[in-house]
C-alpha cells in the first residue's frame, strides 16, 4: 500500500511488519527523506503520532478515525518539512496526559523520580500511570530543573512535588517522609535516574578513576536500592519498584562504557531486592528500553549512531518511544502482573535478541 498526496513531498509506505487490514489495531506508515524517516502510527479510534527519525513530534488523540488522523497527520510532516511550525490547532491539540478507556491503577498511588522535561522516560511512565488513575508524586533535581518539572506536575494533578538530589544528604528521606505523612502507604516507585561525571564516562573502563566510579554507582544504583529500603514500610499491602537500566549492561556497547558497569549493578540489585521482598508482596523490575533521544543520553558519544543502528536491526524495524516505556511500566504495577518479579523487561522491538 503506497499513499502520494497529490503535490506531497513524502511517499507514505505502509510497515508490514505491523497489522493492517481487518482487525488492525495500530497501523504505521513510513516515508523517506534523505537519510532521514517519518513514521506515523494510527489507531482505528482515532489516535496517533508521528516520528521523525524515532523522535515523536506530534500526537493526535481526538480524530474522528484512523483516516483523519492520519490525513492531519500527514499534513504536518509536509509542514515539518517546509520548515513549517506543526503546532495542532486547538481543536486536536493532544492533552500532556492521554485518555484512557479503563482506570486500571485508579486507588494506587507512587514516586516518579527523574523528570527532567517531556523528553524523559520517567515523564512517559508518569502520564501512562496517571491516564490509568493512579496518584502520583513526582520529583525535580534543582531550581533550575523546578521550571521544567512544575507545569508538568500540574498537568499529571500531582500531590506531592519536591526537589530530590540522590547525592544530597537526607533529600531522600525527607521525600519518603512527605509521602508518609500524606499517603501512610505506597504502591510503586519508579527511580530514572543515571549519572556519570562526563570525564567517567567518556573514558575507558579500564582508566576510571575511584571517585568517579562511586559517584556513578551512587546515583545509578545504590539510590534505588536506598529507596527500596525507604519504600518497604510503606508497602505493607505489596507494591512494585521499577529500575531503568540497558542493553549495554549485558553486552558491550560502544562509547556506553562505566554506565554498563552499574547497570550490571543495578540488574543485580534488581534480583537479589526482589528475592527479599517478595514474600511482603513487593515486586521489583528492571526495565530496558532501546536508545532514546533523551537528556541523559546526550552524554554517550556517537549516539545517533546507536540509534540508527537499533532502528536498522530491531525486528520491529521501529525506535521505542517513551509512551512504550511507559505503558510496559504500567502494566507491571496492576495485580495482574502480580507474579512477574525479578527479571528485565526489554522494551526495543526485539534489538536484544539480534545477534
């Protein structure tokens, strides 16, 4: 199926590595410019967005069907690629938070940790949990980081808003204090928070100094193993503790270097807290999502690279997005993923089981 707008500067083609024709739920179409790729995914119900090189730059969430979302569109790629503005007109405007149909976290309340903007992967669980009805606390590094954070601490309704630095002592305590006195329980913590001195991480392995490698481990690791122990008496009921971790930590990666060290570390960590904390009911997951054009991952050298090279070798042929992210996340936190503990879940097309 080949889709030429009339004057259209883009040929859409569809994936057929996605379901098309009767009982389709998610359609993606894909069109080349150069060497680089839009690719726009529709829902029968009207929802989409489109991608520019793996990178969303617009949603729509309210279309009649999947015929005028994608008509809007493919409408705004074209603009996009005049140089156009493609802000959505107020009526097809996408809320920062998507509808959900079934409220399946409605009662459930968590931390997010690590927004930074609506780039970040925490910022993707956060809108997926609060679509499903779950209440949530969110956390910003700094002041300067708080400007970025408190708009979208409006729109996820957020209860409880508080600067955290994981470096910073006592910070963390007193965030698990605040939730304390305001919730007395807890049903699940998400930590998306990395670090590494730029100088730790863009050297080898093999030359990091001490101090840099504590540093790394820090804030990497052991501050989710910290808030797990902080978690525990809040979860009396059972909850779930979310770890982001990658692929890197398995194989070596170029240029991710030390951070593969302590993400090791932390999937360890993920196994031996979840053998701890089972028998209270609180399970812990590790997620791995493919490469993402997010703040953090500015730090990698190359990293482009690393993104055309997922997106070429993914079975699904396709970058994950947060929203991806997000909504595995979430569906790990309802009761019905209450035996699912322990383990790493990918979320990256398929790239891990690609030689």
């Amino acid at each position: 199926m080949e889709q030429n707008l009339g004057a259209s500067m883009l040929t859409w083609k569809t994936n057929q590595d996605f379901p098309v024709g009767k009982g389709a739920t998610v359609q993606e179409f894909v069109a080349a410019v150069g060497e680089h790729h839009y690719t726009i995914d529709v829902a029968p119900w009207g929802e989409g967005r489109m991608m520019l090189d793996g990178r969303e730059i617009a949603r729509i969430d309210d279309a009649k069907g999947q015929r005028e979302a994608f008509s809007t569109l493919t409408m705004l790629a074209e603009r996009h690629l005049k140089g156009e503005p493609i802000k959505l007109s107020a009526p097809t405007r996408a809320p920062l938070i998507p509808a959900a149909k079934a409220k399946l976290l409605q009662g459930k309340r968590g931390l997010i940790v690590g927004i930074a903007n609506e780039q970040s992967i925490a910022w993707g669980c956060a809108r997926a949990f609060r679509a499903l009805g779950a209440d949530l606390a969110i956390t910003y590094l700094n002041e300067r980081a708080r400007k970025h954070v408190e708009p979208l601490a409006v729109a996820l309704e957020a209860e409880i808003v508080m600067p955290l630095d994981v470096g910073a002592s006592g910070e963390l305590e007193k965030v698990f204090e605040s939730i304390r006195k305001r919730w007395g329980a807890l049903d699940f913590v998400v930590h998306s928070i990395a670090f590494s001195p730029k100088n730790t991480l863009r050297g080898r392995v093999t030359d990091v100094d001490r101090e840099g490698f504590l540093t790394t481990m820090e804030i990497s690791c052991w501050s989710f193993m910290r808030m797990a122990h902080l978690a525990e008496p809040l979860m009396s009921r059972g909850g779930s503790l979310f770890a982001m971790t990658y692929y890197g930590s398995q194989r070596v990666v170029a240029n991710y270097n030390v951070m593969g060290v302590a993400k090791a570390a932390l999937e360890s960590a993920v196994r031996y807290l979840a053998a701890e904390l089972g028998p209270k009911g609180i399970r812990v997951h590790a997620i791995s999502p493919g490469p993402l054009a997010t703040r953090a991952a500015s730090g990698i050298s190359e990293f482009d690279k690393l993104l055309d090279k997922a997106r070429g070798k993914a079975p699904a042929r396709s970058l994950v997005s947060i929203d991806d992210v997000g909504v595995a996340t979430a569906f790990l936190a309802h009761d019905a993923a209450r035996l699912i503990t322990g383990d790493t879940l990918y979320v990256d097309g398929g790239y891990h089981v690609v030689d």
